[in-house]
C-alpha cells in the first residue's frame, strides 16, 4: 500500500480531556477519532489492527464454539424477564421504538442467547453446545475516561456454553480458560488467569485475565508459580509466602482486565425457564456458562504496555502493517531502490506500507515511529544502494540488500 493513496493522518493535537496513553497514542498515530467521550471512530490504520485481533479470537474461539450473530437492538419484555431492566438501568442506553415498544441498546446478551437456545433444547441430547458473536455493545459508563479502556460503544466478543451438569461445565470451563491464554500469546499481550468474585451465579471462582501494568486500575497478588488473585478477594499481602506452591513470595502488581469468563450455573436459565430433559425423564434447568473478551478493549490494552517515548510498538501478529518502507529524498536513484523493494516485498506476499510521500526526512521518520510497525526499510542516499533495516524495539540500524531484505522479514514473520 503506498502511502501517498492510503487515508493515514497523524495529528500533533489529542483532547485535552484524553489522559490516558492509549488514546493519546491512538489518535495522535491515526488509528481513531474521538466523536464524543467513550465513542471513537476507527480510521483504515485502526481497523486493520482490530480486524487481525477479530481473526485471532476467532480462530481460537471456533476450536471451543459456533459463531452467531445478535441484535443490539433489545425488547424490554426480554431484559424484565431477569429484572436486569431495573437492575442495570443506569447503564443502558432505553428509548421507544415505532408504538412505543420500549427497546435497549444490548450491554450483554444473555438474555438474546437463552431466547434463542430454550426454542431449540428439548433434551440432554441437545446439549452441551457453546455459542460465540463478535459485536458492538454499549454501555452507559459513567466514567468512560480512559481511551478504548472503557467505552461507551466498544467491540466485544461473548461467549455461551449450554451443558446438562455442573460437571460438564467445569470441564468446559477449564477448556475455554486455555483458549483464552493462547489466544493472548497470538495477540502479544502477556495476560494472567486472576481468580476473582464468581458474584452472584457461583460459589467458585471466576476468572479475570489481566495484563500487567503500572497503569493498570486492577491491583493484583500473584505468585510466579501462577497463582493469582484480586485484591477483592485475596487474603495476602506482598511478601507473603504463597499457600499454593509452598515457596513462592506474593507479588503485588497493577493490571488492566483484558477478559472474563464466569460460570452462570442456573441463574438465567431459571428466571428464563431455559428447561432440558434428563436421560432419568426428569427435567432440569440448563447450566451455563459466559466468557467475555474486550476486543477494542484489548487494542488499548496493548498500547498501554507497548509503547516508548516516540510512539506505539505493535506486536507482529497484530500490527497494521509488517513493513513501513521508507523513501527518504527524491533522487531517482532512492525511488528506484524503494520501488524495486516495494515490488520484491509484494511478491513475497509481505504487507507493506510504502511511504513514497514528498514530505521531509524528519517527518516521516517521526510519523514511522509513532505508527509503530514493527519493521522499518529506510532507502535514502546515505544508505549507499543498500537498505536500512530496523525492528521498531530495537535500536540496531543494519544496511543489507534489497534481497536480504525480504528474506530478513520473512524469518521474523515465521
């Protein structure tokens, strides 16, 4: 993609009312623009980045579900059913419909999910099954300050699991708690399963997954043995010898909660009378389970723990692009190199974004470094018909050739 063609706008400018680095970041690299305070539009950097964190959750979420797709839009006779229209009624967003139906902008969608399975479950034949959407939801935060960390309208990927027992939905429960773990390594967000509240659909206890960082709102005991708590719950304090293996020493450490999963057992399957029957002829309420991930949430996230001074350090699965090629000058000789190397890259099926713009050498490297692809190919009359290649979290600057160039970032993209 040659930059000269592509929408990438920086801005020097954030809101002021923007502190948090995330935004700050984000809208100064062109990735999004703030419409109103936890609203934000996705500009074509930012949407590459939130689609490849879509194609990694869903690659790990078909190996446990089935992909649906809900309505945002919610009937209030749905949400009166489990008393959430009251319950939860200073975060969501009401008004009336055509006659006066009063409708919901959707939070969540358990209610959508046992609508949909309680006219398709009959018997323990029927289950268990898992259903997951990745979709906007909204939330009216009342404090939506903290960039795509806490919105108002956010993407979220949610998950159901349907199951005849409370034995089932433990083993799936541990299954999907692997997924999850794997599914952040892929994202290049190192994240810890944090044993939490189960609240009030379980006596056990639900797991958060946070990302650790010093400007995290989470405070979290943990130990290298992976034990982990939140502060909520924990009955330590640092240093503390940790109970669960014996020797190690509590931790204590900031985190930012990149996901949830809960285990629901009955709690809407009764007020929903969500019914299956039993191999015995009798019948039982449907035990479920539900595990979210914040996929906006997780971009912001990333930039929160991935960043320096100069800008955003994307990690490689998730970067908008592989490559930020660089013509640095307007001598024939440096268009012809950084052309040939476009040309190669392109060939080798490497996605690259050519900056073949007439701006000075300062601003495009200024602009390089703050949009944060991990690899950076400089061409410029210094560089003697060579190429500069340089890793975004390095500070190593190597001239090579246009071939050794290609061959350098297939082998840090295998």
């Amino acid at each position: 993609m040659k930059q000269s063609e592509y929408f990438v706008r920086t801005v020097k400018e954030v809101p002021a009312d923007e502190v948090a680095i995330n935004a700050q970041l984000l809208i100064r690299g062109g990735f999004i623009d703030k419409l109103m305070a936890g609203v934000y539009s996705y500009l074509p950097l930012g949407v590459r980045v939130l689609n490849k964190i879509k194609n990694i959750v869903r690659e790990e979420m078909d190996k446990v579900g089935d992909e649906i797709l809900m309505p945002a839009l919610q009937p209030k006779s749905l949400w009166s059913e489990t008393g959430r229209w009251d319950e939860i009624k200073d975060i969501l967003f009401k008004f009336k419909g055509r006659g006066g139906t009063d409708i919901c902008l959707a939070p969540t969608h358990e209610e959508n999910v046992v609508a949909i399975a309680r006219q398709r479950v009959n018997s323990y034949k029927d289950l268990p099954f898992a259903l997951y959407q990745v979709q906007d939801k909204f939330r009216n935060e009342p404090r939506a300050k903290s960039g795509l960390l806490r919105g108002r309208e956010f993407v979220m990927k949610d998950l159901y699991s349907f199951h005849t027992d409370v034995d089932d939905l433990k083993k799936y429960y541990e299954k999907v708690k692997t997924a999850y773990l794997n599914m952040y390594e892929r994202l290049g967000m190192p994240a810890i399963a944090v044993e939490a509240s189960g609240g009030s659909f379980s006596k056990d206890f639900s797991h958060e997954f946070q990302t650790l960082t010093s400007s995290g709102e989470d405070t979290i005991f943990h130990c290298s043995c992976g034990w982990a708590q939140n502060k909520e719950i924990a009955k330590v304090k640092k240093g503390d010898k940790c109970s669960a293996c014996g020797d190690g020493i509590i931790m204590m450490s900031k985190g930012i909660e990149v996901g949830n999963i809960f285990k629901l057992n009955q709690k809407y399957s009764k007020s929903m009378n969500l019914l299956f029957t039993g191999q015995d002829g009798k019948q039982d309420n449907v035990y479920m389970g539900c595990y979210g991930f914040g996929v906006s949430r997780a971009m912001g996230a990333i930039v929160e723990i991935s960043h320096d001074k100069d800008g955003i350090i994307w990690p490689k699965n998730i970067a908008p692009f592989q490559v930020h090629l660089l013509a640095l000058g307007t001598d024939k000789e440096v268009l012809d190199i950084a052309g040939s190397a476009y040309n190669e890259l392109k060939k080798a099926n490497v996605d690259v974004l050519y900056d073949d713009r007439e701006e000075s050498i300062g601003v495009k490297l200024k602009e390089a470094d703050l949009i944060g692809i991990p690899i950076r190919l400089v061409v410029s009359n210094k560089t003697n018909g060579l190429i500069e290649y340089k890793e975004r979290s390095s500070e190593e600057i190597r001239k090579i050739a246009v071939t050794d160039a290609v061959k350098q970032v297939k082998e840090y993209y295998v």
